[in-house]
C-alpha cells in the first residue's frame, strides 16, 4: 500500500468524527467554514511530501502562529528576556482565561501558548512600528514555507472587532508592566499574525523545519536556531494542545499545536512535519477529525516521542 493511499485510508476512518464538533463561530469570520473538510499534508525532512484531501485549501493559522511567533522573539531577544515576561509552566485554565494573571506572582503570562502569552511575546517582535514589526513576521512565515504568504484580512478585521477579551489582558498586563506600547497597535499585529492564511503544505514545511532543529532542507539554511526549535517543541508538547495537551501526549505524542481555525501542526523529530486542516472542533478548541488522523497515524508509525 503506498503512504498516499494509506493516509486516504486514515482520512476516511476520521473524517466521521467530525460531525461531533462544531466550527469556531465566536469569530464571525470562521463560521462560514464546512466543518466536513479534513486534509493532511506530511512533508518530510528529505523534502517529500504525502498528502490526502483537499491539501491546497487555505486556512487561518489563528493559536498556531503563537508557536512561529516565539521562535521570532526568542531570536531576537534571547531566552533571559523573553521569559522575564512570560512564563514555562502549562496551565488548566481556557486559552482565552485572564484568571492567572490576577493570582499568580509575579504577574506575568503562564506560558506563551495562552492568549496573554502570545499577546506578550508579539509584543516583543523587534521594530518601531507595528508594520515594520508585521513585515519582519510575514518575512520570517515566508521563509519558513518558502512561499510568499500573506494573511486574511477579513479574518484579522473580525477578530480585532470581537478582541474585548484580548484588550483586557492587555491593559492589564501593561499596568504590570508585562506589555509596553500601544494596546490597539499591538492588537492589530495580533490578529493579523492570527490571520496568516496557508495550506496544509506550507504548514507541514513549517513542521518539519521544526523537526529538522531548525534547518530548512529545501533552502539548505539554518531557519531557526537548534536551540529555539527545542524550546518550541516542548511547549508544544506541554502546552499545543490547550487544555487537552496531557491527553494528547499520552495518546499520539507527537509535539503539536492546534488553533480554532481546524489547523494543526506536527513535528515529529528527525522525520517529518504535518499539516492537518478540519475546522471542526472539540469542547476546547481541537480539531476533533485532526487529533482522531493524528492518533492513527502516530499508531502506525510509532511517532510518539515517548
């Protein structure tokens, strides 16, 4: 049996699951998506790629660019000041939750994959602007897939209009002096990373960079620093999968991080990255179909890390 009718069989046997969830619709934007769509891109470190689907259908990275975004900051400003303002440690609280910020000392961002965060790690993408500091991210996005990506703006425009939530943790985190700047500009920023539009390929490129400790094989570059694509790992493995993260680990084992658009994204070490769109979602924001294809694939080929 080839990989390409193998992963067709895995996307059937899923495919079903998805009818249990629903599509993001608190984003006005996102509501329209057809929650039967499910598509699977595995691009391996050797530059092959397997793929089952509709893989070419764009999508919003949304939580998925917390991950990218990190990798950015942590290059520019080194680990020391990065996690002077954002913490290491998983939380059980909603992506979305201000909760901790208000109990837990010192007042900062448990880890970056929570929305307040990923707010604070944008926060510290180096420029004087916030468009130099956009065009420095598409900048890095693109070269990560190798293509010239851009983002949805009406997904950014709908998601800034419904960021009420986002704002307050803002402002609260610039009144402990986690976030400095304008809150407006930095929401901008914000939504726009969260609106990068790819398809499955270009997401599994992105994986399989990060499974590569940073090397790009296509370009024959060091895209991201060995060190930095360890620290992504593990959150991903620790915090990727929002509150389903611990589930997921004992289950597939594969580093991961999902966003509410259906997207996930895979690094499997030393192997292959994966890029999987099935925008509807679990109770917590997961791709329901996504993490059912994972788990079978991680079966199949011992993926799992541990």
């Amino acid at each position: 049996m080839s990989s390409h009718t193998l992963l067709e069989e895995l996307v059937e046997i899923a495919r079903p699951f998805a009818s249990y969830g629903k599509v993001a619709n608190y984003i006005p934007a996102l509501s329209d998506q057809n929650p039967d769509d499910l598509a699977i891109c595995i691009y391996s470190i050797d530059n092959e790629s397997f793929y089952a689907g509709d893989h070419l259908k764009k999508f919003t990275l949304q939580s998925i660019s917390k991950v990218i975004a990190l990798a950015l900051v942590l290059m520019d400003n080194g680990e020391e000041e990065v996690f002077s303002k954002v913490g290491m440690e998983p939380t059980g609280d909603p992506f979305n939750s201000i909760a901790k910020l208000e109990t837990h000392k010192p007042s900062k961002p448990l880890n970056p994959m929570i929305n307040a965060g990923a707010l604070a790690v944008t926060n510290m993408i180096k420029g004087n602007t916030g468009m130099d500091k956009w065009e420095r991210l598409i900048e890095f996005i693109s070269h990560l897939t190798g293509e010239n990506v851009t983002y949805n703006e009406d997904v950014a425009y709908s998601e800034l209009q419904t960021a009420n939530l986002n704002r307050s943790l803002c402002y609260f985190m610039k009144q402990h002096g986690v976030i400095t700047g304008n809150v407006e500009d930095l929401l901008v920023l914000y939504t726009k990373q969260c609106a990068v539009e790819m398809n499955c390929v270009d997401l599994a490129k992105i994986g399989a960079v990060f499974a590569n400790d940073g090397w790009d094989a296509e370009s024959g570059k060091q895209l991201i620093s060995r060190d930095v694509a360890r620290i992504c790992k593990t959150f991903m493995v620790t915090c990727g999968m929002y509150n389903n993260s611990g589930e997921f680990a004992i289950k597939v084992g594969i580093p991961a991080k999902s966003g509410v658009s259906g997207g996930i994204m895979g690094s499997v070490p030393g192997r292959c990255g994966i890029g999987i769109f099935g925008p509807a979602l679990d109770e917590v924001g997961n791709s329901l179909a996504g993490v059912k294809l994972l788990e079978g694939l991680s079966a199949k080929y011992s993926w799992s890390i541990f």
